[in-house]
C-alpha cells in the first residue's frame, strides 16, 4: 500500500504552511479523485476550521477520513478565488460538493452573428454562433418574446436555407413581422440597427431603447425625414404601450426570485424571474447535493454556479441568507460588469414572491421525490426479472434511424439512477454498409462505442438495451465477444405483433423470451429508455437528411455560383426538381450550357463521368 493509504492526512501541519491570501483548496483521497473543492477569502483560516475541535456533521467527518491530501491555488482577489471554485467544480465533479446539474434543455431567444441575422428559439448546446438571451423559464415565454420582437423590430426568422433562396418576400413579411432582407428591401444599415435595438430590448434596457429612440426620431424631423419619424414615433408608442402593461402591478423590471425546498439531502432550487418586468415564470431545479443537509449551503452553491454560466438579472432575491453572500455578489457584479444585488430579508411585493416560489419549491420536491420513488420501483423489477444482484446503475440503449437506407443514424442513450444523463447521450453517423441494413449498422455502432470504452478504460453500462429482434441483438452480441467485453446484461427489445406499446417481447440474456405486459414496472422502465432512444435516433437522421439536403451539392461545382446556382433551383423548385431533370431540361436554364449541364447532372446523380445515352432518355429521380 502506498503512504496516502495508511498515513493519515496531517491537517495542523499542512496549516501551518499556508498562506493568509485569498484562495482556492482541494481535498484529494488516495486514489487521487478529488473529494472537495471550496473558496476562502483567507486560506489559512478557512482551512484551519476543518482541524479545530469544533463538531463538525457526519458528511464532513467521512469527507476528512477520506482525504489524503490537499492542494491550494493562491488567487489575487476573492472574485477570482469564486470563479476559480465554480471552474474546478464544474470540471472536477468532486465527491462532496453540492452540484448543479448540467441541463442544456434551457430555452434561449438566439441571435445569430451574420450579415443578416436572425431571431429564433434554441434549446441545447450553444454551439451556433450568435448571441444567446436566457434561459427562460418554459418555451411559452420565449415564444411570447419573440412575438414581441417580431412586430417590433421585424427581424428574419427563417432558416439560412430558406433565406438563400428567396426570390420574392414570404407571408411573414406581408402581416408586417419581417422587413425583407431576403430580397433587399431593407438596406443592410437599417437591419444592423434594428439588430442593435432588439439586443437592448431582449437585455431589458427599454428605458435606454425609448431614449435612442426618442433622439433618432427628433433627427429624422430635423432634416425633414417626416416618414421615417412618424415610424419611430410609432414604434416608441408601442414599446410604451408595453412597458405600462408590464408594470400595472409594480412588479420589478429585473429581477430573479430563489427560494429553496429540502427533504433530508433531496433539494429543490425554485426560480421565478423578471426580465424587463415581464413575467418569465417558473423553472424548478433539483442540484445534487452530494450529502448535504443544510440548505443555505445548497442555495449558496447553486447561485454560485448558475450565475457562473448565466447572466445575472440586477437583483436576486433569497428566501434566506447564504453564506458568502457579500463575495458571491461582488463577483456577480464584477463579471456582469453592472451592479448585481443580493437580498434575502424583503417586503412587500417580493415577499410575495417569494412565498410563491417557496410553495412551489416544495410542491415540485414532493413531485419529484414521488417520481423517483417510482423510478426505483421500475429498476428493482428490471433487476428482479434479469436475476442480478444489484440495482443497475447505468443502462444504456442503441436505436437506429433512416428513412430508406439514406442517411442513417445510430443513438446511443444514458439512464442512471435519477433518469436520463443527457450529457452523455451519443450519436453515430452510420456509413459504410449498404443502405437499410440495419444489422450491419447495429454492429458498427456497438463496435465504435464499445472499442473507445475498451482502449481507454471508459465506463460500462450494467445493462445494454437493443431496440431490435434477435438478428440486431446477435449483431451486438457479437460486437461485444469481438472485443472481450464481459459483464454487460444485453437485453433486446423486439416490438410485438401488433406493434402497441405494451406487447413487447424482451430478449433476455439467458436466452429466454419474456412478455412482461404493459402493467410490468420492468418494461415501462425499458420503454422510456427505449423511446428516448428512438426519439433521439429521429432527431439525429432528420438532422442529417435535412443538412445533406440543404447543402446543396451545386456549390461543389466548377462554374457554379450564387446567381447561377440560385436560377438552376427557382427554374425547377429546388434540389429535387433540379434531380429529376435530364441533361437536356438543366441546359435550357439561362446561363448554363451543355458542359456545364453534364457536370452538373453527374454530380448530383454521383456520376464520374455522365452517361449522355441514360441522361437524355428522359428526367430520372433518385432521392
């Protein structure tokens, strides 16, 4: 055994090196697997306080007899002593801190950063480039902002796809929600303006908007641009008419309201928010509280994460005080770089809201605490029925996805203890085999899995679901065998007969075939994962049919450019029309001649060289 695993850690002499700076520590066990991560204004005092004589709770007592070491980072400032800490945390994982876990099913309003850019919903991660206003507290909220935006600053909201092809303005354009940019009918300084405006609204700044507004349109009077004038006077009507709606109960025009709901170490964080005193409503969150019981230290590290990631309102409302509350505001105000307040001892209309949020923290823990006790029900069935020991602690299940042979996807999703682990969810994007063989895309998609896990050590499920017969469930299982994978309960999951939910046949195995009927706690668990699988196959093909259709093979093409390529698919209606026409039908086109109609036809049918014989014999459609 090494020193770590029978030296005790030797807290008072590791004190009596530290520093009194500001700082961040970690707690280290003996398997080098960080156990603790926290912050200190004055390292040496706050550490000290884990080794005096004061009692201390059962967690951190276990927490210290697991601890073989520990490590400091000195920082300049206690801000960055807190941004270090929620970076460590979020990266680390560790063992005993409270964690936020990561969701990335937030909606957000998304500005994208183009020539023309466009407004529109996102949820997932935020990997398009663009400005991201959010999160919001449901999908309703969004759309409501977004209606908002589109009659007022009349900002594009189709897909690039679209706007690349438009030749004349869309509906959205008619009732007077968008200004055109597709066909030029708003010059580019107009738009960038627009662009500017909407950003301040959606930062709720409304007050700094009016003012802007309010000297552009005494300019435009100014040099006699009368109708450009009266546009902005009615647009700054209208922004006033939302504003007096919006404060006609004197609610806050920034604001957000926590309130905090504990069960033993169960806990629910209840968000209720304002933004330019509109209503967002509620989001409930369920932090990982790793053992903790006490729940100002459980609110103390949610606003310290989800602050670290979001951008906060001016004013944060608690329905109690949490520790470090003055550092946790100085840094929120330093990142944000505007003033951000933290209160918990309100009045009034925020004590209102806060009994609000309050009872609907508990409500959604009570909710949430029943659901899970559910979902171990179902898990102790699954494990009763497959004959094992222990409860899974990690299933996984693969579904694949094509629309005949094109594009095809395999999904592979996570389910733990708690439910779906998005963050691990994968996809494979199948090639290689012939179009619609499902069996040899089952095989390539556990291989590819599978061998990753093997060669670098990485985690295995307890139980392999393969939403399929016997034929995709031996593709697996020879998959496995192949790569000495051992351990893995691989179970199948064949749909019955009719194809109703609740007939299916599960595939044991130890070779037996079982109908547990739609009553069974066993198959409801297997069908949520299975359909969570499917439903993230479909999304996966349809994303991947839509861009290969989308992108336009027009643009490999010598010869081809955008006013060209934008002619060829207005003549035939798009990509399919342009398809199914013969070599002679494309060279009609204007500005496309007859070499030009051969290389455009052989690419788009995968041609090396064009068969004319074939090609002029008449127009031919392949998908």
């Amino acid at each position: 055994m090494s020193r770590a695993e029978t030296t005790p850690f030797d807290g008072k002499a590791f004190i009596k090196k530290l520093s009194t700076a500001p700082g961040v520590y970690r707690m280290i066990a003996a398997d080098d697997s960080v156990l603790y991560v926290g912050k200190a204004g004055v390292l040496k005092n706050r550490v000290s306080s884990y080794f005096n004589a004061t009692p201390k709770s059962a967690r951190i007592m276990t927490m210290l007899a697991q601890t073989a070491r520990m490590e400091v980072t000195v920082t300049r400032t206690e801000t960055e002593a807190l941004i270090l800490e929620n970076e460590l945390i979020k990266a680390l994982k560790p063992r005993y801190n409270v964690l936020l876990r990561d969701d990335k099913s937030y909606p957000y309003v998304l500005m994208t950063q183009e020539a023309w850019p466009r407004i529109a919903m996102h949820r997932g991660p935020r990997a398009i480039p663009g400005r991201y206003f959010g999160p919001y507290a449901s999908v309703g909220a969004v759309r409501d902002s977004l209606n908002l935006m589109h009659k007022l600053f009349k900002l594009r909201s189709c897909e690039d796809s679209v706007f690349r092809n438009r030749s004349r303005p869309c509906l959205q354009h008619q009732i007077g929600r968008c200004s055109a940019p597709c066909v030029g009918m708003v010059p580019a300084r107009d738009y960038a303006e627009s662009v500017r405006r909407s950003s301040l609204f959606l930062e709720g700044r409304s007050d700094e908007l009016s003012d802007d507004l309010v000297k552009s349109m005494e300019a435009a009077s100014v040099r006699l641009d009368f109708e450009e004038a009266a546009r902005l006077r009615d647009l700054v009507a209208s922004i006033r008419s939302v504003q007096a709606r919006q404060y006609v109960d004197g609610r806050a025009a920034d604001l957000d309201v926590l309130a905090i709901a504990m069960q033993g170490v169960a806990a629910c964080v209840m968000l209720l928010a304002f933004r330019d005193g509109r209503n967002l409503g509620t989001r409930a969150f369920f932090p990982k509280t790793n053992g903790s019981d006490n729940p100002e230290e459980v609110l103390a590290a949610f606003v310290s994460q989800y602050y670290g990631e979001q951008q906060p309102p001016r004013e944060i409302v608690l329905d109690r005080d949490i520790p470090d509350r003055e550092l946790i505001e100085q840094a929120l105000s330093s990142a944000g770089e505007r003033k951000v307040q933290i209160r918990w001892n309100v009045r009034g209309e925020r004590a209102g809201y806060l009994d609000m949020a309050r009872r609907n923290a508990e409500l959604s823990l009570s909710s949430e605490r029943t659901s899970h006790a559910a979902q171990r029900a179902r898990a102790e069935a699954l494990r009763d029925m497959l004959g094992t020991d222990d409860l899974p602690g990690r299933i996984e299940c693969f579904d694949i996805s094509h629309t005949m042979g094109e594009a095809t996807v395999a999904s592979c999703v996570v389910f733990d203890a708690e439910g779906p682990v998005r963050g691990q969810y994968r996809r494979y994007n199948i090639a290689g085999i012939e179009p619609g063989d499902d069996y040899a895309a089952m095989h390539q998609a556990i291989e590819r899995r599978f061998r990753r896990a093997v060669e670098e050590g990485g985690v295995m499920p307890d139980i392999l679901l393969i939403d399929g017969g016997a034929g995709q469930v031996a593709q697996a299982r020879s998959a496995l065998d192949e790569l000495g994978v051992k351990g893995v309960a691989l179970v199948g999951v064949a749909k019955g007969p009719a194809r109703r939910p609740g007939d299916e046949e599960l595939l044991l195995p130890d070779g037996r075939s079982v109908h547990p009927g739609s009553e069974s706690p066993a198959l409801q668990l297997v069908q949520q994962v299975r359909d969570e699988a499917h439903r993230f196959a479909i999304t996966g093909h349809r994303g991947r049919r839509q861009k290969a259709r989308n992108t336009s093979r027009l643009e490999d093409i010598a010869g081809i450019g955008p006013r060209r390529r934008a002619s060829l698919l207005r003549h035939f209606g798009g990509l399919g029309g342009l398809k199914a026409a013969g070599i002679e039908e494309i060279a009609r086109v204007d500005g496309i001649n007859d070499a030009l109609a051969e290389r455009i036809y052989a690419t788009l049918h995968g041609l090396d060289t064009p068969d004319m014989n074939d090609a002029k014999s008449g127009a031919r459609s392949e998908g």
